[in-house]
C-alpha cells in the first residue's frame, strides 16, 4: 500500500503548488503542521476562503487525520463549488478516506466525480484511485467477488482509456493479480461440482477457466480437470483431445503428467472367485 501512499502524495503535492499562498500564508501553513494548532472545533457553518480551508485540511492529513482531511477537503467543494479547487478538493478528499481506510466513502466520491468532471484533466488518476478502492476489498475465492469485479471493470478502463498515463503500469499489475483471483474462484466452484458429482456443471467451470482466463496460473489444472470430467462422462476422445492440448502447452507441468496417468490407467482385472 506504501507505492500506493506514494502516488497520492505525488499528486497531492502537485496540486498544492498551483495554490499561492503568499509568503503569510505560507508562514501560517508551516506553524500549523508544527504545532498541530488547527484542530479547532466548529459546530456552527462559518464561511472560510479557499486558502484557509486547504491548509487546514493538509494539515490534518499530514497529521494523519484523516477523516478530519476528508471532511476538510470536502468543506472547500461545499462553500466554493465554483473554484478552480472544488474538483481538486473532492479528490482529496476521497484521497483521505483512502488512506482512513474508508474505501466505501472514497469510492462513492469518485464515482460521482466521474459522472460530473468525465473529462477532468487528472481523471486518470481518478479512475486509479477508485479502482485501489475496490481491489482493497478485494475478498478470498470462497466469497462473493463483486468488489474483484468491479476492481477489473475499473483498471480495464483505465488501461483502455489512458495506457500511457502514470497509473496504467500498476493497473496492468493488478490487473493480471484480479484475473487469477477470478480464476481461482471458478476453479474452486469447479471443484466443488466435482464433489458433488455434476461433471457437467464442473467442465463447464474449467472450460470457462481455459477460455476467460487464458494468462493465469490455474489453466494447466482446469485443463487437467476438463480430463477427469470428460472421463467421468465416458467421453474418451475429448479427453485426448484436451489431454493433448494440454501437453503441447505446458508439457513440464505436473498436470499433464497426470492426466497421462489417467488415460493410461487400466483397471485390475477382477479376480476369479470361483
């Protein structure tokens, strides 16, 4: 999550050296993230300027506040929707939820952000963050993956929209971690079927595998479970079919060497109790 950190802080301190301050102001900002003075409570709405705002929120973000950052960031939106800061803010403020670990806020902000500013000059950046949001929530193979989808929906379009943006390397990365994770979770689906004595339901997982998820780590095995299925089901041809697919692709794997057990094996023959 650190690399992560880094790019928000990147980007965090791009924005704020486009916001003159003027040398008072700047003043202020560096007694303020000493001395951690800031934190003053405000029960009551009290219309403050951009600047003020800001630094308020930085500090509390440095301080590692975050939920006082996020709602800080969000107050500049509100009392200026009209500054050239308000969409800056907003994504800052999803910045600090992020970082808080309130990824349901964070993405609720940037989705809508999306839907608003669909053109925004650092929308790439945006649709990155959202899409941390998600694979942060990314669940084990054995539960519902909504979050895993939504995480590849995310990155896919990032990828597709801006491939040579800051973000998109990363996006590839997890992207390729996303699609396995999606893999593993048919593979286990597949499996249970086979527990459970549906080889049909089980092949149709593992032909799924094969044909969705091409580049994982799972195929040689949903290769190899397309076997046992076809076998379980008396069809013999399509067994060595795939059997051979199998070997051509990936003819060190364990898995091709057990399937060449599996289609060698003969049956004892019984013996005479006579």
């Amino acid at each position: 999550m650190m690399h992560h950190i880094q790019i928000g802080r990147i980007f965090l301190i791009a924005q704020k050296k486009k916001l003159k301050y003027g040398s008072l102001l700047m003043g202020c900002l560096f007694a303020l993230l000493l001395t951690g003075c800031s934190d003053t409570k405000k029960d009551d709405y009290q219309e403050r300027s951009v600047e003020e705002l800001y630094q308020e929120a930085y500090g509390f973000l440095h301080k590692e506040n975050y939920p006082k950052a996020a709602t800080t960031f969000e107050e500049i939106e509100r009392q200026h929707p009209y500054s050239s800061w308000a969409p800056k803010s907003e994504i800052l403020a999803a910045y600090s939820y992020y970082l808080g670990q309130k990824y349901d806020e964070a993405a609720n902000l940037l989705e809508t952000f999306i839907q608003i500013h669909p053109s925004y000059k650092d929308i790439a950046y945006v649709y990155y963050l959202l899409g941390l949001c998600y694979y942060e929530q990314m669940s084990g193979i054995e539960r519902d993956q909504q979050m895993t989808e939504l995480a590849f929906q995310t990155f896919d379009e990032l990828i597709k929209r801006f491939p040579d943006s800051h973000y998109a390397k990363d996006a590839k990365l997890k992207l390729d971690l996303i699609l396995d994770h999606l893999a593993g979770r048919e593979m286990e689906i597949g499996r249970f079927y086979v527990s459970s004595h549906e080889p049909i339901a089980a092949l149709n997982r593992f032909k799924r595998v094969v044909e969705k998820f091409q580049t994982t780590t799972h195929v040689p095995e949903a290769l190899y479970r397309m076997i046992e299925a076809y076998l379980i089901l008396g069809i013999k041809e399509e067994a060595k079919h795939v059997a051979a697919v199998l070997g051509h692709n990936y003819p060190e794997s364990i898995w091709y060497k057990d399937s060449y057990d599996l289609l060698t094996f003969t049956p004892p023959p019984s013996e005479n109790l006579d």
